[in-house]
C-alpha cells in the first residue's frame, strides 16, 4: 500500500479529499493561508526553491541570534527532543518542502510520516522531492487536522505555528491528534523578555511562557523549553493511560 493511500484511510470520517500530482488535497479552492502579505508570500512557488538554503537560514538567524543553533544543530536538537522511534506514527504540522519531514520519516523506519502545509506551493515542492515509501504529504489545515483524536506518536511542528491565524487553536489541534505516551515539539516565535503575546506583520509573538502553559492546560507533560533569542523550541509528552488490571 502507497503512503498516499494509507494516509487517506486515516482521515476523518466524512473527509474529502483530492489527490493533486503526487499529493492529497483537503482544502481545494479554500486558502487556509492567513491574509496578511507575511502569510500569503507562502503561496507563491518560488518561495520553495529558495526556502531550505537561503530563507529558513536567513529568519533562524533573525530570531536566534548569532549564537543560536544552525540548522544543523538545530534540527538534530528537535530529533533528540522528539525522541523518534522505529515504527512510529509522524505527522509534520506545517512541514513547507518537506527538509524536516523526511528526516521524521528516516527516523520513523516502516512507521508512517505525514507532511501537512496550507501552501500547494509548499506541497507540491515536497512531494516532488518525495523521500520514501513511508511518506506522504498532504495539503490541509494546521486549525483543522483532518484525522481522528489520539492517531500520531509523534507531532513536530518548525517554525510555522506563529504564522497560523489561530495559533492556539492549531496547538490544540496537535494536542488533540496526540496519541497517549506520545511527544510534541513546537518551534516558535516569542518575547524576549515577560511581555504580552502582540501579532506583528502576520505573525504572532508568543509571552514567554504562552505555549508552554497551554500545553500544560491540554494536559501534557514532561514539558521542556528552550529559548534562543527570541525563539524557542517546546518539547511536551501526552501521559500514557494507565494499564488495567487483569489486562
């Protein structure tokens, strides 16, 4: 069974869904991209062949300063904060031309990895560049996951949550998808010092302690923060449900 095929039979009941090129498609004609100029720069299809080598280096080290993490560094940091495990479940919330997801699924061994971005522009480039036969990608909502509660061990989201129009709402979303016993990291945008979340050129500036107090909230634990400048990378664990007796 295809990646593509296997992903589309874990869709919510009741979910359409189209497959374009090499990817699937909840969204069709709707943009779930926000409206301001600084989201919409996603749609276009030149962002893709410039992102992973010059934009993403360039923003990281905007917000980290010069003495945060490279790419290199950072992106092996989130793998020993996600803890990966062979055979795990993987979504990628927001996962653009696939740099992080296909790291997830090499990680994930035989488990399913699913890269999820609002941009078709994003997606396709992605899947064109494919990387498995354990991934798939897929075109929908980061405030409406289009899967039941509880499906994915892992949920890894770089870079992107401050982006969404509704931000706490996709962190619920990735919460909610979360299975028992299973981690999240989140990459993200804040204050640097106790102030007020403000939303600036599309982008929400998280307080200091906003995400990792939300996840606390939805009942995660085992929650780690680590903060560069003015981002900061959040680690959580869903509890595990407790064994019954005589099972």
């Amino acid at each position: 069974m295809s990646a593509v095929v296997e992903v589309a039979g874990l869709l919510r009941a009741g979910e359409s869904v189209n497959v374009d090129g090499d990817y699937l498609d909840v969204l069709r004609e709707h943009d779930a991209i926000g409206p301001h100029p600084g989201q919409q720069v996603f749609r276009r299809k030149t962002v893709p062949r410039i992102y992973e080598r010059f934009w993403r280096p360039i923003v990281a080290r905007a917000f980290y300063g010069l003495s945060g993490p490279g790419a290199a560094k950072e992106q092996r940091m989130v793998m020993e904060m996600l803890q990966v495990r062979e055979g795990d479940q993987v979504i990628d919330v927001g996962c653009g031309p696939g740099n992080y997801t296909r790291q997830l699924a090499r990680a994930a061994g035989d488990g399913l990895t699913v890269g999820l971005d609002a941009s078709a522009a994003m997606v396709a480039a992605a899947a064109k560049r494919g990387g498995g036969e354990n991934l798939a990608f897929l075109r929908g909502d980061a405030s409406a996951l289009p899967f039941e509660d509880e499906l994915f061990d892992i949920v890894c989201s770089i870079g992107v949550i401050h982006l969404v129009e509704e931000p706490l709402v996709a962190l619920n979303e990735m919460a909610r998808v979360l299975a028992p016993g299973g981690r999240l990291v989140v990459m993200a945008i804040c204050e640097r010092r106790e102030r007020t979340p403000r939303k600036r050129a599309g982008m929400t500036i998280f307080a200091r302690d906003e995400l990792a107090g939300a996840l606390r909230e939805h009942g995660l634990e085992d929650i780690e923060q680590r903060v560069f400048g003015r981002g900061q990378f959040i680690s959580a664990q869903k509890p595990s449900r407790p064994v019954q007796d005589g099972r």
